[in-house]
C-alpha cells in the first residue's frame, strides 16, 4: 500500500526475521522544533553510518506527506545528488506533526536470490511532539513503530515504550536504536531488543540527540507481485 494512498483515504486520521540489506531509509527533518509558520528543511536519503547520507532514494519510487491531526499533505522532493538525498522545504503548521516516507522496490529472482522479493521502506519523524499528541497517530503503513507513551520530555536515562505493527496488528520482532553521531561504524546500536507477542519493545535513551529506532519483517507471499515480502521501518525524535 502506498504511504500517500493510505493517508490520503482518511481526511481525518484517528489514527520477524532480518534479512541482508542493511543501508536504511530515513526521513530527517532539520529541526525538531520549530515555530509555526516558520520553513523546514527535510531530507529522504539512504544510510550506514546513522545517521548520514550514504546513498540517493530513487526519486521516482519515493513519496513525503506532511501529517497533523486533521489530515496528510504530499511534499513535492528535488534531488540533491552532492547531497546524495532527496529534499523539500515544507512550512510548519500549528501544534505538532509527523514527515512520513516511504519507498519500495521489487527484485527479481535470480540464481543468487531464487525468489523474488518486494521491499518496501517505511521511515517518520516527530516534529513538535507534545502539543497535540500527534506521536500517537497510527498511520497505516504495513510496518510501523507507534510510540505508546510520549517521547516529549524524554532525557537520557529514560525509557521510550514503543509497538511494532504489521498490517496494523501488533508483531514481534527485532528491534534496534541509536542516535545521530553515537558512532562513525555502520550500524552502530546502542539498544538491541525485541518487541513481544503484543508487539511492546522499550527502549532506555543513554543521551540526548536525535534518536532512531528501527525494525524489520520478512513475510512468504506477502505480495502480490513477489514471492517474499520485506519492509522496513524508522521511527525519529529527538532527546533533549
């Protein structure tokens, strides 16, 4: 399902094994918070080292809404090939708000890889958390990481209690979080877990920063274009 359509079909929103494919999709806003009215700066790129551009997203198989509690707005991207991203400019509107994104491709068998595999990325970013509840809103991608309580406030020590969903029902699965400059090292992680049966994971913040958490899901006949499907999913936010 794509992010657009399925944000776009509510005006209102009410809102697992790994596998090789380790550079990740994110989303990162330039600010965490920011005054209404005021320019943000966005970014969509692909990484190692988080959190820093390693790669270009295809433009072409990328999408960025804006969402606030009373609907989802489509981003219009540019390509920054130096900055090896995607980027767009949006304004912020009142109270807080999430910049969600998401791109997908499929690979076709081949000798190496006998089946063939839909991947799909999934990455959001809280903006202004705390005014509106906004973090809580459910968006109704395949894989999503729902934070259960606020991570307004959080400081280092803290704990984050987080759910992973699956087609909207809680999954279990592995889960991992670091922060930005934690590590020059790809794939550097602080918190290594896993999220239960009823799909809860916590997650102890050690420093402030921006935050990520991620997870991944592999599902046989998942698609319907592909043998295998595979998504991943990225939650930011920032700790003060």
């Amino acid at each position: 399902m794509k992010l657009r359509a399925a944000l776009l079909a509510a005006p209102l929103l009410c809102l697992s094994a790994f596998t090789a494919g380790a550079h990740e999709f994110l989303v990162k806003p330039d600010a965490a918070a920011i005054a209404e009215g005021q320019p943000l700066g966005v970014s969509l790129y692909i990484t190692e080292v988080y959190i820093k551009p390693d790669r270009l997203p295809p433009a072409g198989s990328s999408e960025l809404v804006l969402v606030t509690a009373t609907g989802a707005t489509p981003i219009a991207l540019t390509e920054d090939k130096a900055g090896k991203r995607l980027h767009a400019n949006v304004t912020a509107p009142a109270g807080g708000f999430v910049l969600a994104a998401q791109t997908g491709r499929t690979r076709a068998a081949s000798e190496r890889n006998p089946k063939s595999t839909r991947m799909e990325s999934f990455s959001k970013a809280l903006v202004n958390i705390g005014e509106n509840g906004i973090h809580g809103t459910a968006l109704g991608t395949r894989l999503e990481i729902l934070p259960v309580s606020s991570p307004a406030g959080l400081k280092a020590g803290d704990t984050l209690t987080v759910k992973v969903l699956f087609d909207g029902q809680p999954a279990a699965g592995r889960v991992q979080a670091t922060y930005d400059g934690h590590t020059d090292k790809e794939h550097g992680y602080v918190v290594r877990t896993e999220s239960g049966a009823d799909g809860i994971a916590r997650i102890r913040v050690t420093a402030p920063g921006l935050w990520l958490i991620r997870t991944k899901a592999v599902r046989d006949g998942g698609a319907k274009d592909a043998d295998v499907y595979e998504a991943s999913a990225s939650l930011l936010f920032r700790v003060e």
